[in-house]
C-alpha cells in the first residue's frame, strides 16, 4: 500500500474540551488540578473482550513492549488484571480440554513476572452439547460461551447456522449454570446490509430467545448502533449487558474511507453513522452499569490488513486505555470511567473486583507506527498518532 494512503485519517471525531471535566468521584486520586500533569488512580481494569491468537502471534501481543525514553508501555498482560478471551481460532476452541490447554499456552507466552489472568470461553456450535457446558462450569478457567452465527466475522465459519433448531438444550444448560452467552450480534443473510446487521440480529434473535429464555445471561458485544442501546436498556438490570470498543466510541464510518481506504480502520461490526456513535458514547459515559470494558483488540499481520481482501479487526492494545480516558474526558465523565473499566465487567460476571491499581496520567505519548515480530508487523491502533493518557503500573 503507498505511505500517502497509509491510515493517515485515524484521528478521533471527538476533540477535547478541558474546561468540561468533573472530577467528582473520590475513588479517584489527582496529581493536579490542572489538566497537564493530571493523574487518575484506577482500579486495574480488565478487558471482556480480546483476542490473543496462536503461535508467533500470541507471542508477539502477549510479551512485546515499547519504549519511549524514559517511559516503558507493555502489552494487555501489562495493562489488565484479566481478559475473557475469544475462542475462534483454527481449529476453534469447541471443548473444555481445548480451552485449558489454549490458556496454558498463553501462560507460557507471558512476561516474566506477569499476574495477568486469562479467562476462558468456549466457541459454541451446532453440535455443542449440554454435558461440555457442566465440564465448562467444573473446569474453573471456562467463564463463557461465544455465539458466532456462521460466517459473521474472522474465523466464524464453523460457527452456529440455527441457534433455536439446535442449541436450545445447550442454552438452557448455561441459564441453569449462570455461564453467559457472548453474541457477536450480526445476521449473516446477504440480503441485509451490512449496516443493518446488528439491528436485524436484535429483532430476529436477541429479542425472541430472550422470552424463550429469560434466565439466560448474555452479553452484546462490541455494539455499534443506537438500537443497540435501546435493547440493552429495555433489558432486566443484572441479565443483559454490552462491551463497548475503544473504536465504535471514536470513529465513525467516514474513518474507513478519509484519505484513501483505511484498513486499519477496517473491523466487525463495521463502523457505523455518527449518531451511532455519539449513543454509545452517551450510554456509556452515563454511569450506567450495563456496559464495560471490552477492546475486542484483533491483531493481524500488516499483509493481512493491506491486501486486496483484508481481514477484519483493529489492532487496539496498546492505546485502548488512553483512548478511553479521552472519551470519558471529552464527555465530562471521568468520574464514571473507573467503574466502566474495573467494576461493571467482575460485577456482571460475579467475579471479585481487582485490588490493585494503575496511573493514567495526562501526559502525550506517540503510538508506535507498528510492533514488529519475527515474520511480519502489527499496525496498531492510531499508529504514530500522539495520544494524550498515558497508563502506568506505578
């Protein structure tokens, strides 16, 4: 791809207004007053939604860092506690013996020294069995279910093509165990635009199997649309909740084609208008404890990304905490952004909240143009970009 289209459009719609901010809650701790220096005290957050891969790559985004000067900025091991981690590899991970040993594999690809904690899904198909999910429930690290429809995103081809011909049984062994269903909330019938896809998986799927199955707990992942909102605030407190991306709360579809095609700009659900954009925004930064953190940060290889039929997926890692402060920042929310990183996400699953803490201080920092590896690149998020929040252990 020529350097002169080479994602020169990443920048935010969402420009910063200082004089906006309200630091009201005491859970946070300020360095200062003014807005240069600011520092934030935050329970260490965790991520409900990432991809990690296999071999080279999961190396590569597991145990890399960057260093800037007298600044060192580490990887999602570095930055959460713990992270749900997605299930659709080649072969997918379909059983509990394959999710153990995919998290002993990540273990092993971690830093020295690292607590980070993953937490295991299994990839649900048609032929998934009630008897798997009680072995998923007693195994300890299985902390979810992944509904892919077949053929909605990266490496979903074996995923479930009739959810109420053939995965009932199963779903009502999840409700009777208290495990959620994680939706990437897509139809895949051709004949719906792509834009519509989220909305029409609501009316279609989302809102009959919720009267089928009122008990069941699902999480909306990475929505992108108002109606999706709408949904999850029309929901029991408690039952349905959403993850919300560091890209669907920043960009908007004009992101994929400013300059030239963006394809580091390129995911799924794709980007949406902005007044979709600005609901999610809205929900999030409400305080509301239906939505938290989830990056679904998707690495590929830069020739995966920059070729004639790219892969889908934003590579968002190492900028994803920055990028939410900004947001949160810009919406006069920061006061509420501890709770969307650390607290509704353990709270939703019934899992304990982190004790330990990170530093997000206002202080400019220059994303990495890319993080090489030993057979390619990964182009992250807003690369050579400046970003304004920058995380720290200490």
């Amino acid at each position: 791809m020529p350097t002169s289209c080479s994602f020169p459009c990443q920048r935010s719609w969402i420009s910063y207004h200082p004089s906006s901010i309200n630091l009201r809650s005491h859970r946070f701790v300020v360095a200062s007053s003014a807005a240069a220096g600011m520092e934030l005290s935050l329970t260490r957050p965790d991520d409900w939604h990432l991809h990690l891969r296999e071999g080279e790559l999961l190396h590569a985004v597991a145990s890399h860092s960057g260093d800037f000067g007298w600044r060192r900025w580490w990887c999602s091991a570095r930055q959460f506690g713990r992270a749900i981690v997605m299930p659709n590899l080649k072969p997918p991970i379909t059983t509990t013996e394959a999710a153990v040993a995919y998290r002993q594999s990540i273990l092993k690809a971690l830093p020295e020294g690292s607590v980070f904690d993953p937490l295991m899904t299994l990839y649900l198909t048609d032929n998934t069995s009630p008897e798997e999910i009680k072995l998923a429930r007693q195994s300890g690290v299985v902390f979810a279910v992944k509904l892919y429809p077949a053929g909605a995103t990266t490496n979903s081809q074996d995923g479930v093509t009739d959810i109420f011909g053939k995965c009932i049984p199963v779903l009502e062994e999840m409700a009777k165990h208290n495990m959620p269903l994680l939706v990437h909330g897509e139809v895949t019938d051709p004949s719906v635009d792509i834009f519509d896809r989220e909305k029409v998986f609501i009316e279609t799927i989302l809102e009959p199997l919720l009267k089928k199955l009122p008990h069941l707990k699902i999480v909306m992942e990475h929505i992108t649309t108002m109606e999706a909102v709408k949904f999850i605030e029309s929901c029991s407190e408690g039952s349905v909740a959403a993850t919300v991306t560091p890209q669907h709360l920043i960009l908007n579809r004009n992101s994929l084609f400013q300059g030239g095609l963006q394809p580091h700009n390129y995911c799924l659900p794709v980007l949406k208008r902005e007044i979709h954009r600005e609901a999610i925004v809205s929900a999030v930064t409400s305080g509301s404890n239906r939505y938290f953190l989830g990056t679904d940060s998707a690495p590929h290889e830069r020739r995966r990304k920059e070729c004639t039929c790219g892969c889908a997926g934003i590579y968002n890692a190492p900028v994803a905490l920055s990028l939410y402060a900004k947001v949160f920042e810009q919406a006069g929310s920061l006061d509420k952004l501890e709770a969307f990183t650390s607290f509704n996400g353990p709270d939703f699953y019934g899992l304990p909240r982190n004790t330990s803490k990170i530093k997000l201080r206002k202080s400019s920092w220059k994303v990495p143009v890319s993080y090489p590896y030993e057979h390619g690149e990964i182009v992250p998020m807003f690369a050579g970009e400046t970003l304004e929040w920058l995380p720290s252990n200490n």
